[in-house]
C-alpha cells in the first residue's frame, strides 16, 4: 500500500512539474522584483540587458539552493538549471563565506537568537562556531536577528521559508556567492 502511495505522488509531482513547465508565459507569475534591482530602483537595465533577477553564472549547475551575499537574494534551481523561484532574504550579522555546502540539518520550529519563534530552518554551514541556515519568522516578520547579535540566520517570508523547506532537504547543495 506505501508503494503505490509513494508511485502516486511520484506521478502527481511529475505531471504537475509538467504541467508548470509548459504553462504559456502569460500564466506564470511574475518575479519579485528586488528593491536593490536597477528597474525597481527607477533606473535602466544595466548595459548588456542583464536581468538582476538571473541565477549567478558562478554559482555552478544542476538542483541546488543559491544565496547571494550582496543581492540579499536567494534562488532555488532545479536539475535542469531553471530558477523555480527567487526572493529576498535578510542575513543576520555572521554569514557563510562563498563556496558550496550542503544542507546539514533541518527544524521545524525552534526559538531564534532573537527570542521569536521560527521555522523551517534549513542549516548548511557554520562560521566562527555559529550555524548558518534559513529560516522564517512565525510572526511574518522578515528581520534578521540583528546586525549585533552573534547569529547566522537568514530570514524570510514565510511562503519563502515553506518553498525552501519543501525544497532543501539534506544532502541539497548550496552555493554561496558575492
């Protein structure tokens, strides 16, 4: 009975995926656009027409999680290379140095450093003893623990924090970039 229960879901992800993938361009929800982008900002394209919210060409190949250090951005990519989402985030004062890790360990809820409950943290690496991960705010709130606090939370939505916790189980690659 559990196999056919897992083939079933296994056929309903499929052809959802499908179903997305083939969905005409004017169905598919528009980006979030970043308030640190050109465009949102009121000023033009950067030349060459690069789009601020393309996934970081440093950032390597197939399924993983990208966090961009300076956009304050993340994007989750499939096995394909194709951004299936992108948002903003807000770091705390310590953050993973760029390279790739893989997600290490996962809560569900826990109480941040800050003292508000949290969820759907996603750990990937530690710098100078403290655990960096993602995670989102039960209040909605999207403020990190602070810039004075010794933390390494990178907070979010909580529809973001959701999409990253269904996305980012462990062993998923994440790729830190400037």
């Amino acid at each position: 009975m559990a196999a056919l229960t897992a083939a079933a879901v296994v056929a309903v992800g499929f052809l959802a995926y499908q179903a997305s993938a083939n969905a005409p361009a004017t169905l598919a929800p528009k980006p979030e656009a970043s308030s640190s982008s050109p465009a949102a900002a009121g000023h033009p394209e950067p030349k060459g027409g690069k789009d601020p919210l393309t996934v970081p060409a440093s950032s390597g190949a197939g399924m993983r999680v990208v966090y961009a250090l300076g956009g304050r951005r993340v994007w989750l990519v499939d096995a394909r290379n194709r951004p299936t989402r992108t948002f903003r985030v807000t770091p705390s004062a310590v953050s993973a140095l760029p390279g790739t890790y893989e997600v290490t360990s996962r809560s569900g809820t826990v109480t941040g450093s800050d003292g508000v409950p949290i969820e759907h943290v996603v750990r990937f690496a530690t710098t100078d003893d403290v655990s960096i991960g993602f995670s989102a705010a039960q209040d909605g709130s999207t403020e990190s623990p602070g810039r004075t606090l010794k933390a390494g939370g990178v907070r979010m939505s909580r529809a973001d924090g959701n999409a990253v916790w269904t996305f980012a189980t462990v062993g998923t690659k994440v790729v830190v970039v400037r």
